[in-house]
C-alpha cells in the first residue's frame, strides 16, 4: 500500500505512516434540551459547495460530542495543534472547487477592523456539546454573519471540537452553517490515524463529486 502523501506542514515531523481512517456522520435533528445520542443516525447529505465561498473557521480543541457523556478523565489534544495548518492545506488542495476563506484571511481582515470584536478561535459553540443543533442563535450566529457578511461567504465550517482518541486518533467534529439564518446543514464527526490523515479525510468529503455511469 502507497504511503499517504505529506504535506508541507507535515513535512518536518516525522513519518506518521498509514493513514487508518474512519468516518462517522450525523444528522441533525430540531433543537431539543436532552443530551446528544449516540451517533445513530444515517449520514446527512452533503450539500454541493462548489463555487461557493466558505470560512474555513480555527479548531476550537475539546471532547467530540457524541463522546461527552461518557469521557473520563483529561481530554487528550496531543496533535491537535497541527490540525488548522493541516486543513487548510488539504482543503485548499483537494477541494479546490469551493471558495475557501482560510484562517488566516479572517484573521488579517478582523485585525484591519477591530471594531467587530469577533474572536474566532473562542466562538461560542457551547450548545453543540449539550444537545443535537438544527439552527444556531446568538452570539455564534451574530459573529459568522458578520464574518460572512465582509467577507462575501454564505457558509462557515466550523471544528467545534477535536481530540486524539485512543484506538482512533484525531476525531475532528465539524458544523457547516448557512449564515443566511444560522441552519446547520450539515454535521459529520471525521478522524484520522493523526492530523494528516484527518484533514485529507475532510478534504475528500468536500472535493468534487465524481460523475458516475451506468452500463447497459
């Protein structure tokens, strides 16, 4: 089996070796006040981004959601530092049909405008880890429509948690959010063997779809 590619961020560390990774998705539901359940459901769509312009928002570091209520103990984040480079990298390289606006544009555009007062590595994303979310409110809300808003994007990816699980490795839990009203349209816990390995695995859910045929 090829070894996985490395990227330049990667390229200083040492070899991590074969990429082991999985993919577990969520769907969301309404609103509700009880705990999140356990990852159940069958995979939401992924709507099709291409050409549209999307904020690629910094992991916010944590337990993954759906592991909440059972995590013991100190939360494991060894790894999880490489994931903002990680992604931006994969996202920029393999999803290239959508329009991504990566860390580090936000952070130069919210220095230049200081007045926003947004900071978007302390997002309020708390409600995510109490309950499945279908529609986010303010502050989150307020903050991503601004961003959106002098950023010219319609959708913001947010990592609302990563960790580095035993037996697994880095799990990263994403929301992708319409910040027209604040839906969330998508949710998906994805992972990797580590943060490489994690990033492509994002990056392949959102490249282009491939068209298939049928023969008769």
């Amino acid at each position: 089996m090829d070894e996985p590619v490395m990227s330049r961020p990667a390229m200083a560390r040492r070899n991590l070796g074969h990429a082991a990774l999985i993919i577990a998705l969520i769907a969301p539901t309404a609103c509700g006040g009880g705990p999140r359940p356990p990852v159940a459901n069958a995979p939401a769509p992924m709507p099709d981004l291409s050409g549209q312009s999307v904020l690629l928002l910094p992991v916010h570091p944590g337990p993954v959601p759906a592991a909440i209520m059972t995590a013991a103990g100190d939360v494991r984040l060894d790894g999880v530092d490489e994931l903002d480079a990680e992604l931006a990298y994969w996202l920029k390289d393999r999803a290239a049909n959508v329009k991504w606006v990566m860390p580090d544009a936000i952070d130069r555009m919210l220095a230049r405008s200081p007045a926003l007062d947004i900071k978007p590595r302390s997002l309020d994303i708390a409600v995510f880890r109490h309950t499945q979310v279908k529609r986010i409110g303010d502050p989150l809300f307020g903050d991503l429509k601004r961003l959106a808003s002098v950023l010219n994007a319609r959708y913001a990816l947010v990592p609302i948690a990563a960790e580095n699980k035993p037996g697994t490795g880095i799990e990263v839990a994403f929301a992708l959010i319409d910040t027209t009203f604040g839906d969330v349209v998508w949710f998906g816990v994805l992972a990797g063997e580590n943060a490489t390995a994690a990033a492509q695995r994002t990056a392949g859910v959102f490249a282009p779809r491939r068209a298939t045929s049928s023969v008769d």
